[in-house]
C-alpha cells in the first residue's frame, strides 16, 4: 500500500429501518383459529348441558372438554410446561364430580365456585410458574387478573382468526351475490304464489315444508347462551395458550418484606398475649375438659354459654393467625438465637390459640347436643377445623419454609369443601338428630322441608324406624320431597342424590299424610 495515497472514508451506513408492528405482542394466542373453534363448539356445549333446570352430570362433562381442549391445543410440549401444576387437575375433576353427586344448594354454590377459581389457576399456570411460589394475597390477585384478562382474548381470537384481507379480495364476489339473492327473493315469491294456486298437492306439500314455528326468542336466548359459555371457553384458553413476555405471578418466589419491627418490641407484644391466652386457656380446659361441661357455668343457659363465647373465640383464632402472619413477615431477626426464641414464642401463641379454637368448638358441640344440628353448625365444624390446620401449618412453616404457608392455607381451603361434600352434610345432620332424638326424645322435623334430595335416604329410614313411636310425623316430609322429585332428570341433569332419593321413596311404603 503506497502511503501517499490518502484513504477516502467509508460511507456512513445506512440506519435501521424501524418498522412498526402489526399487531401488539399482548394478548397473543398460539394456534388462534383452532382456539376459536374450539371455543365456539364448548360454547354450543355448555348451552346444550346447562341450560337446564338442574345441573347434574353435564357439568363435569363440559369440565372434562375444556380440560381436554387445552391439552389438545397446547399439545406436549404445553403439557410438559404445565407439568409441576397438574396437581390442580385433581380437586379441580372431584368438585366438578361432586355437582353430579350432591342436590344440595349449598354445596352446589361452592363446588361450581370451587371450580371456577381452580380453573382460573390452571389457566395462568399453564404455561409457566409454580402454584406454591404464590404468597397469601397473591392467589386472589391471580383469580381476578386472570378473569380480567380473559376478557380480552374473544376479540383478539377473532381478530387473529379472520382473514381481513381475503375478504377484501372477495368483496366484488360477495357483493355480486347479494344483489343476486336480492333480485331473486321477490322473484320467487311471485311465482311460489303461482304455482301455489295452479296445483293443489303442491300447494298442500309448501304449506307442510314452510309450517314450522319460528320461535324467535328463544333462537336469540340460545344464541346469547351459546355466545356467553363461547366467551367464556375463548377466555380461559387464551390466557393458558398466551405468549408471555414478562414475568408474572408465581413465576418466582416471593420477596421477602424488610423487616421494620424490632425483635424486643415484638417478644413484649408476644409475650403478653401469650400470658393472657394461657390465663384463658386454663379456665377452659378446667371447665369444659376436665370439669363438668355437661351442664352450663352458673347463671347460663346452654344456648346463652355457647352464643357469648362462641364468635368472640372464632375472631380471636382468626386475628391471631393474622398476628403471628403480620410478626412474621415484619420482626427482625438478625441472629440465629434471635430467630429460635422468636419462632418458639410464636409457635406457643399458636399452640394456646388452638386450645382457644378447641374451647369454640366445644361450646359449639353442647349448644348441638341441646338444639341439634342444622346446616349452619355443620358447616362451621368444618370452618373451625379448617382454621385449626390453618394455625397448625403456620406453626410449621415458621420453623420450615415460611414461604410455603400460602399454599398450604390453599390446599386447606381446598380439602374443607372436599371434606363437606364427602361427608354430605344434609344426611349427616339427619342421622344425628335422630340419634339426638333416641337420647332425648325431641326432633324437630320442621327444618327436614328445607333438606335436599342428599337427606331423603335417611328421612326414610328415619320414617320407618319412628313410625310406631313418632306417629308419622315425617310423612309429610316425605310426601313433598317425593312430589319435588316426580320430574324425571334427563342425561345432563342426572344426579346421584336424585337417583338414591327417588329409589328410596319408591321401596318405602306409600306415604299417607
């Protein structure tokens, strides 16, 4: 190279074009046709199962298609990502169940409830994240985001589904031909009407052919339907199919708070609540453990007793699961000393607060015994053991995996309905009133009319163990559950209750009121 020769510079390079999306990036559906189909046929499916005057076995029938949709769109290697969450599969199939087992209204309500939220979480977790990583508040945000978000995904199916452009191509082809049915319409009206009147048979077979009726309404309240269980079906398939590009909820574990209370302030706080709780549990186990608990303390009815004390213990088990939670994020603990004599306080507030929660459920187990039980009582045993596990996990996790307690109070959550609709609380309450009944002598059978078909087993069981003694006062029970269930279930209604309940009227005897 001659070193005289001056080198020309380069030319500048050109600067990259920018070029403008199509489309955002979020919402994205992968496979969007195939997930609006799928969504329009569970829609047609939900109309044709639910649309009835009870649910029954139709319900878990369109669980199990929505489920198998998502697994289909997403094929393996969406199932392989949603893996580690598969355990919600499993409450998520018994509850759905359970609507196809129990009548009662009250589990029905909460079962579908139960199913909706369980369906929300497997729809956010589907494609990434982990369940347990999700602190206490987070799994309501993740509920009512995702159902929020879900409602963005029908107009984007639509959006990503419809060729625009190919029916801009055909637009002069469109157009053509609806000015071709246009012309034909009063065309063939005229000579319809023509030929109507030159030939009888053939008049007679047109009438036959347009006879139909045309019901209006209900084409619209079924299309609504279709359209809603449809919007639905696109909702949850799109936020599980979706693109991520930013981490979401359980995607990580939870930050841990900077701690901002100091270990002497809360150790005084714990100490002293822990004085009093011991006080307190003294005298409960003193009287409705050891001593006699078989009659009301001096100046109480038994109903006065249980009523006083009962909801303030409840609140006081409730408020004390927040404190130790509330302690626990927020106390610093620097040392490990520190930390053994914090969680060993804690875990005693924990342990005397569950005697608390124990002297509840006995003031609730003698107001039973006289009164006997009702829907409401059996429903806050459940309540109250559920809150005890609650209080019990809290226990562990502050001396493993703190950050693991949300899932558990979940899963608790989970296992008390599992736990009510196994133990079918309306069967359940007339078998120990009528135990009640054979201690006591006293049933009250005004509230058996309030029952379901899961109680109607043991009402004629009952029926035919009192008839001699109780001179047939279950009968008109009987006679108004027998008339509620003369109308025969079709396939998406049928329910096992129902099924038992009319199987066990028609062995008993005829009922007489």
């Amino acid at each position: 190279m001659n070193p005289s020769v001056p080198m020309s510079p380069l030319p500048p390079s050109p600067a990259p074009a920018v070029v403008a999306p199509e489309r955002p990036v979020l919402p994205w559906v992968r496979a969007p046709r195939r997930t609006l189909a799928a969504s329009l046929a569970l829609g047609v499916l939900a109309e044709v199962l639910l649309e009835r005057a009870r649910w029954g076995l139709g319900f878990p029938l369109l669980v199990a298609a929505l489920v198998g949709a998502l697994a289909w769109l997403g094929g393996r290697e969406g199932w392989q990502r949603a893996r580690p969450n598969a355990w919600l599969l499993a409450p998520l199939g018994l509850v759905s169940v359970f609507v196809a087992v129990r009548d009662s209204s009250w589990l029905l309500a909460l079962n579908a409830m139960t199913a909706a939220v369980l369906l929300m979480m497997l729809s956010h977790f589907w494609a990434a994240g982990r369940v347990e990583r999700l602190g206490l508040a987070d799994y309501l945000l993740v509920f009512f985001g995702s159902a929020a978000q879900s409602l963005l995904y029908p107009p984007v199916l639509v959006r990503d589904s419809v060729d625009v452009r190919g029916l801009k191509t055909h637009s002069r082809l469109l157009g053509a031909l609806s000015r071709g049915l246009l012309l034909a319409v009063p065309v063939l009206f005229v000579f319809g009407v023509l030929l109507q009147s030159a030939d009888g048979v053939f008049s007679s077979t047109l009438e036959r052919m347009l006879s139909f009726d045309l019901d209006l309404e209900l084409l619209v309240l079924r299309g609504m339907g279709v359209a809603f269980g449809a919007s639905v079906a696109a909702g949850v398939l799109g936020h599980a199919l979706r693109r991520r590009a930013t981490k979401e909820l359980g995607d990580a574990e939870v930050a841990s708070a900077t701690p901002r209370l100091g270990l002497i302030e809360a150790l005084t706080l714990i100490f002293a609540v822990n004085a009093l709780f011991f006080v307190f549990a003294a005298f409960q186990v003193a009287y409705l453990f050891v001593g006699d608990a078989s009659s009301p303390a001096a100046g109480y009815t038994f109903a006065e007793y249980a009523r006083r004390g009962f909801f303030e213990l409840v609140v006081v088990a409730s408020l004390t699961l927040a404190l130790v939670m509330a302690l626990t994020r927020w106390t610093r603990r620097e040392t490990r000393v520190a930390q053994t004599v914090f969680r060993a306080s804690t875990s005693l507030m924990v342990v005397l607060t569950l005697i608390i929660l124990a002297s509840a459920m006995r003031r609730l187990s003698l107001y039973e015994d006289a009164f006997g039980y009702t829907l409401l009582r059996v429903h806050t045993h459940v309540f109250m053991v559920a809150l005890g596990a609650a209080l019990a996990w809290r226990a562990v996790t502050l001396w493993w995996k703190p950050e693991r307690f949300a899932v558990g109070a979940f899963a608790t959550a989970l296992g008390s309905v599992l736990v009510l609709n196994f133990l079918n609380p309306e069967a359940f309450i007339v078998r120990h009133n009528l135990e009640r009944y054979a201690r006591t002598g006293s049933l009250d059978t005004e509230m058996f009319y309030d029952l379901s078909a899961d109680a109607v087993p043991g009402l004629v069981l009952a029926d035919s163990i009192l008839e001699e003694t109780y001179q047939g006062r279950l009968a008109p029970v009987l006679k108004e559950h027998r008339e509620r269930l003369e109308q025969r279930d079709s396939v998406p209604e049928w329910n096992v209750s129902r099924f038992l309940a009319r199987r066990a009227l028609l062995r008993s005897a005829p009922v007489n009121p």
